[in-house]
C-alpha cells in the first residue's frame, strides 16, 4: 500500500498502477454516447451527441474533485490541485468527437486515461507538487468542421479565434453558434494556463505495434500534413450526343487526380502519405457529364521537404489534368502543418515509464495528428501509443485490448508523476 510519504514518483516506480477494469468501464459508458450499429461511435463535434459527452465526462471530472473551466473555443480542462501553486500543471487528453463513422478508443481513451490518473491519484491518497489537469479539445477530427485539431490550435496560437469561431459545416452552422447552443462557449481565455507538460495517451491507429505484438509505442513525432480543397469546373452536357474529344468532364479530371495524389504518395515511400477521402461531384446524374468536382486531397510525410516535393508535384498534375481535361482546376490549401519532434525529456519519462512497468515498447512517429502536436508548441510534449486491432481506426470495428489499454495508462501514470513531482 502507497503512503502519502511515499514521493510520487517513488511509489509510481514500484506499486502504483491504475483500475483497468474502471478504465475499460468508462470506455464503454462513454461509447454509448453516439454508439452505431457496428459497434463504433459517431459523435461529431459540437452536435447534441458531443455535447452528451462533454457533459457526461465533464460529471466524471466534478466526481474526481476537478475544478472544470471552458475556454473560448469550447476546449475543457480539468484541474487537480498541486502542492505547490506555483507550478505549472502537467496536463492529459484528447479529444471526444469522433469520425462520422468512427470507433470507440480515438480521443476517447487518452480522455479517460487522464481521467483513470486521476481517478488512482484521488484513491491512493497521493498528491502531486504539481497541479494534474485533464484536457478535452474541441473538434480534434476536423471532419464537420475544418481544420483539424481545431480546439488545440486555438489553445496554441495556430488558429485566430475569430476564424475558427466563424468556420462553418456543410450546413452552414458556425462553430460560434454551436458552442453556444450545445452550452459550450467558455469564457477562459485561449492559452490562458500555461502547462509544464502535455502527455497524450492514444491508439496507434495502424498495425505497427500489433505487428511486432509490442503493447507500447513511444511517439517521438507526428508526420506533417497539408490538406487542400481541390475544385473542378467543366461543363454539364449530355452523355449521349456529346462525342469524347469536345467533353469538358469534371468527373475524369478528378479521377486522374485522385490517381495522381496516390502515384504521389507512392514516390515518397515508405512514409509518404496520399488520401481523397471527401469527394462531391455535380450534377450527379447518370447520364450528365459531370461539369463540377469538389474533393479532399491529404498529403502527409515526415520530413517538411518531402511535403513540399508532395505539394508541387499535386499542383503540377493538377495543372497538366485541367489542360488534358478542358477543365479549370483550383487547389486551395486548408490545412498545414510541418512534422513535428516532441520534446526529448518528455519522451524518455515515456520511455523509462514503459521499462518500469516491464513492457515491451517501440519509438515510433504518429502518422495520425492529434492535438499533442499543436500543445507541442506551447508545451514539452510526448504520446503513448497503444495497439489497435488489425491497426483498424476511423472505422466503426475499431477495437483495443483491455491489457493494452491499461498499460498504456499505466505509463500515462508514471511517465505524469515524473515530471509532477
Ligand atoms: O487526420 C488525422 O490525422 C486525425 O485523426 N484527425
Ligand atoms: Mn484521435
Ligand atoms: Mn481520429
């Protein structure tokens, strides 16, 4: 049995573990919020389900003893007070929205991990010099709203405020207003408290890890990523009567892009990264020629020259499809960020976490962003990976082992109370 003698960091070496049976009970009460037929989740950002989550975790975090504060972005922190005021907390999370199809375990657990820490903390009596905070960031996934990781970048300065707050879904809502509607719009300042530290506990979201059977992954990275708007215009004709050669055909402009953006990523391998994943073609008539395309384009590499040959290189074929095509082609940019290193002290408490604890564990780079790579910017940051099934995510099958998911808040704990004091 831990005393409150004990310094925490001692007592986390030897005999401090999480509940992983109260973790994995909370993963499931949480996905019953927006829970789907095939066992995943969909909870967008700032719908009535997101806000059905917030407020749920939100009761967990006031039954913790948290003190819970909003920030002008709708991101939520929860705070455990230190023994010593003035330091900085040492902060956990993720984020609670989801893909449209999403799966229980992306944001979700590195919410309820940080929870889970503070859960264990509050049982075994012990306290931290440091405050511990939980942190909840708005719209990590960037798929109702753009950009991604919406809520951190706000909190780090990436994003004005008013843009994000003006930024609209399909539907034409604005975040602003949803904020509001779903009780949300905090009055913290954005970036208001500083943090010493950021740890974000999360799945691997690829079958790296299961591959080589390891249960840990130290992230010492994140891939960089640019996403871009891509919009076609052609012209609207009949399918029949119009011969091949006079067709302005949007719909094969973009197909030759969607491969381009595939040969693109193949040239960078084995890192490169290319997706169309969000495609919209008009008039959508059998027998029209598409005259109008809109779609995604993804690109993403772990070194900021290789995102730029990447860049370029769309851009050319772009322009090369618009002249075989007759069609007028724009690429807007929507989303950028470099590949980002996390901080190297962070990283080895990670690293020496995972030793005490005896488990196997691989250095790896996330080629998924989350919020830690914009905390990185205005906090020392790192991440624990754990696997997922089959490297399954964005997929309503998305699935983790119990064992996994609690040895990876096993380290969350440790790697935490090493740098709390
Ligand atoms: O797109 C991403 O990398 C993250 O899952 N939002
Ligand atoms: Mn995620
Ligand atoms: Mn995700």
């Amino acid at each position: 049995m831990t005393s409150s003698t004990h310094t925490p960091a001692l007592a986390a070496r030897h005999d401090l573990r999480i509940n992983g049976e109260r973790l994995w009970t909370s993963l499931m009460d949480l996905a019953k919020v927006g829970a789907t037929p095939l066992g995943g989740v969909r909870r967008l950002a700032l719908t009535d389900l997101d806000r059905a989550g917030r407020d749920l975790v939100v009761s967990w975090m006031r039954e913790a003893g948290l003190t819970v504060r909003i920030d002008q972005i709708g991101n939520i922190f929860g705070r455990r007070a230190g023994t010593d005021p003035a330091r900085k907390a040492v902060a956990s999370g993720s984020h609670i929205d989801t893909q449209p199809s999403g799966g229980r375990f992306d944001g979700n657990y590195g919410v309820l991990a940080a929870l889970e820490v503070v859960r264990t903390l509050n049982e075994h009596n012990i306290s931290t010099a440091a405050p511990i905070e939980i942190a909840i960031w708005t719209n990590e996934e960037g798929t109702r709203f753009t950009p991604v990781m919406m809520g951190s970048g706000a909190y780090a300065g990436v994003f004005e405020l008013a843009d994000v707050l003006a930024a609209r879904d399909l539907d034409g809502l604005a975040v602003g207003d949803e904020l509001t509607r779903i009780g949300y719009a905090g009055d913290t300042p954005l970036g208001a408290e500083p943090l010493d530290a950021y740890f974000e506990a999360h799945i691997e979201q690829g079958p790296i890890l299961e591959d080589r059977g390891l249960p840990i992954g130290i992230v010492t990275g994140a891939l960089g990523q640019r996403w871009f708007d891509v919009t076609v215009t052609g012209m609207d004709a009949h399918a029949g009567p119009t011969p091949m050669p006079l067709r302005r055909d949007a719909g094969l402009a973009m197909a030759r892009i969607i491969e381009a953006v595939n040969a693109i990523a193949l040239a960078e391998a084995p890192d490169g990264r290319g997706t169309v994943g969000y495609v919209q073609i008009g008039p959508n008539s059998r027998n029209v020629i598409p005259g109008s395309a809109s779609f995604s384009v993804d690109l993403r590499h772990p070194h900021q020259e290789g995102l730029l040959r990447m860049d370029a290189a769309l851009r050319e074929q772009a322009a090369a499809v618009a002249t075989s095509t007759r069609t007028r082609i724009e690429v807007r940019q929507v989303v950028e960020f470099p590949p980002c290193a996390f901080d190297q002290h962070c990283v080895d408490l990670v690293r020496e976490a995972a030793q005490t604890h005896d488990l196997p564990h691989l250095d790896i780079v996330s080629g998924a962003g989350h919020d830690a790579v914009y905390v990185a910017r205005v906090a020392p940051t790192a991440m624990i990976f754990v696997p997922c099934k089959d490297g399954i995510s964005h997929n309503e099958i998305e699935d983790a082992s119990p064992d996994d998911i609690e040895a990876g808040a096993n380290v969350l704990l440790t790697a935490m109370l090493g740098r709390a004091g």
